[in-house]
C-alpha cells in the first residue's frame, strides 16, 4: 500500500507541475499583467520543488517495494510451506527435499540400518579410555532430580507411583518376609531427568499424515517403526551404555547472572566466554565428548509453572559446532530441551531438537542438576549413563553420574 500510495504522490507531482507551467505561462507566453522573466523563474523553483517531491516519491516507493518483498519473502517459509525454507539455520543443502534440507539417511558417519547413533563411540576403546582419564579425585555427583508427582512435566504427561497394598506381598516362612512393590504410571522415558532416545524426535516429510514419510534417525519411517507395544525400529534397547568425557560450559556463571532468561540463545560468543573464565581457552574437545550446559534454569525446578514457561537454551550455531566440528556424543542441560524456548525464529520449532537427533543421531540429557558440579568447579569429568533397556521405548529414565 505504500509503494502504491508513493507512486501515486510521483506521478500527482508531475501532473501538478505540468498544470501549474500552463497556468503561469500559458504554455510559453506570459499572461497579461506578468513579466516572462519572472515567470519564468517562478517556472524553475517550482520544478525543482516538484522533481524534488518527486525523487522522494521515487524513493519511497523502491525501498517499501524492497520493504515488502523481503517479508513477503519470509513470509513464505511456514509450516505449511517448508519448501521456501531454504537458508534458514536449521537446513542443510540448499535442495529442499526434506523440511531439514537434503536427506539426512543413510547416516554418512554410521551407515545404513544403524539404529544406535552417537552411542556408537562409546564401543571404542579410546573414547572410554579418555573419559576415565578424567578422573582425578574420585568425587561423584547424582545429575539428575528426584521423580515426584508435583515435577516440572511437558504438556499433559503424568507421573504417577502406587505402591499396592503396602505391604504388596508377605508374609511367608518362618522368618515372616513381606515385600513392597510399585506400580508406576508414566511416560517413562520422557519424564523429569530424562534422556531422548532416536525414535523421540522425527519429521514429516511427505503429506501429513503419510506414514510412509514420516522419517526419524537414519531415514527410518513411521510405517516401520509404529506399533503400540513399542517402537520396532530405534527403542532405547538399541542404544549403547554411555562412558563419556563430560564438559560442562556454565554459560550462566560466564555471563555473571544466577539464570538466564527464557528465550536467550547460547552462542558461540557464551561458549568461548565459558571456557576463558573456567581456565580452558585451549581445551581440545574430541569425537564422542559429553557437552553439557548449565543455564541457572535449574533454580526454577521447584515451580512447574515457571519451569515449563521457556527457557533459555542452545540455538542452530552452537548445535553445527557441536555436530559438525567436535562430533559430540551426548548433548545434556539443565533445562527441559536443551535448546533456546521460544525460538528466535517463530517457524523454528524445536529445529535444534531434529537437526541434532534425527539429522546426526546426537542423544540428548534433559532436566539435570548441575548447580554442585558448577560449585566445585568440576568442569571436566567422566560421565556416565546407560538408557533403561526398555525394547521399543523412545527415551529413559534415569540419573546419570559425574567422576571428577
């Protein structure tokens, strides 16, 4: 409407001018009464005026038309049109045969059929042998929160913990044994400290609803995976026990605030910051290496309410170092997805989420407790963790542990 409206007041000015020379000079001639000297001059001044007007007329209307085919274009990468996407941060290639860019199977690093992804490193000698060389004092710490009902939970999941009878069983023998047991309703691998397995997080490819391309890790589809009794392809089962070299980046202490605020993206910038202030500007990472982010979200986990409400995070630069340059194998934090809630891009959701599980088979640690480890300044450690073997499942509960 503005380009419109100043090219208008363009050709307005024009035809003013052309009606205002007809009028003082009768087209050449001055009127009775009017010396042709001064008509002219007055001829001049106002053309200057009017080319003046009409240079910025001119003007406006390029930069709205400029204006508004940028957002225009913008505009058209949206959920119902990925295909205009090209460029955004979260896509790889500039063919769009997927939302994420280029197909992303067969994994390049693992191979067709692989169905275990980063937790491949941890089956080689070396990587293990470099986490247990971490250990220094022997120091252990309990990163993950106690399971309870009133926890931070996403949307409607439930934690739910019974113990039938209580007694459950008993008594019986001489020596009158009685036991307990509990009865636990849950989404098991997607609760409090939890840990996202490679059939979590997929991608719908074709039209919607197609099972056929609906595509997880390594290309897998929901036509193959789908069963209500447990995922067929990529359950937790199929992931290798986790012994890391663990790093942890106090972004928060680096950035001199108690916890940053929902929304704020970690950067390169905080990452490099981190390290200068923990004495590690030089610190090598290393393929199958454990980064973990510490936010100061960790402070709101006693209100749910705030807990769940955003939360500052990772954003796509952070996620390519950690993918592309140091082939990380666990990615964890103290929030609830690691990555920056909202989004700075509000047709990004959770792209961290797919780029790093779905595209590169990076697993991921959600909800730790790493305020202690901050405390001792124990920013390198040997970090363990083996996801629940629960055939089919789609993450795990579970605490993993620090050595220092």
């Amino acid at each position: 409407m503005i380009a419109i409206t100043a090219i208008r007041l363009a050709n307005g000015f024009d035809r003013a001018r052309s009606r205002r020379t007809s009028i003082y000079t009768g087209h050449g001639r001055a009127l009775p009464g009017q010396r042709a000297v001064g008509t002219t001059r007055t001829t001049r001044n106002l053309e200057g005026i009017m080319g003046k007007f009409a240079k910025l007329a001119v003007a406006i209307s390029a930069g709205a038309a400029l204006g508004f085919g940028a957002a225009a274009a913008e505009a058209q990468c949206s959920d119902s049109n990925w295909k205009d996407c090209a460029g955004k941060p979260w896509v790889d290639g500039s063919n769009m045969e997927t939302p994420l860019g280029s197909k992303w199977w067969p994994n390049p690093m693992w191979g067709a059929g692989d169905e275990a992804g980063s937790t491949n490193w941890y089956t080689k000698p070396e990587v293990v042998m470099r986490a247990l060389g971490a250990v220094k004092t022997g120091k252990v710490y309990k990163l993950g929160h106690d399971y309870t009902a009133d926890m931070p939970l996403f949307g409607a999941r439930k934690f739910s913990l019974r113990i039938p009878g209580t007694p459950t069983g008993g008594t019986f023998g001489a020596n009158r044994i009685m036991w307990n047991d509990e009865f636990l309703a849950t989404e098991i691998g997607q609760v409090g400290t939890q840990f996202d397995g490679l059939g979590h997080i997929g991608v719908q490819v074709g039209a919607d609803g197609d099972k056929t391309e609906m595509r997880w890790y390594n290309g897998f589809t929901a036509a193959e995976m789908g069963n209500p009794y447990g995922l067929n392809k990529l359950g937790t089962e199929k992931l290798h026990p986790i012994v890391a070299r663990g790093i942890l980046l106090d972004i928060a202490g680096a950035r001199g605030v108690d916890s940053m605020e929902k929304g704020e993206v970690i950067t390169m910038a905080d990452v490099k910051n981190a390290l200068q202030r923990q004495g590690m500007a030089d610190f090598e990472f290393a393929e199958g290496d454990a980064i973990v982010f510490r936010t100061g979200w960790e402070k709101h986990w006693v209100d749910p309410a705030k807990f769940n409400d955003g939360c500052p995070g990772i954003g796509m630069e952070v996620a390519r170092w950690i993918a592309e340059t140091v082939k990380a194998g666990v990615t964890g934090g103290d929030t609830w997805p690691v990555d920056a809630v909202p989004n700075p891009d509000p047709v990004c959701a959770f792209c961290v989420h797919q780029y790093l599980q779905t595209r590169h088979g990076i697993v991921n640690q959600e909800n730790m407790k790493l305020s202690e480890l901050a405390k001792d300044e124990a920013w390198v450690f040997a970090y363990m963790y083996s996801p629940a073997p629960v055939a089919g499942a789609t993450g795990s509960i579970g605490a993993p542990i620090a050595i220092r």
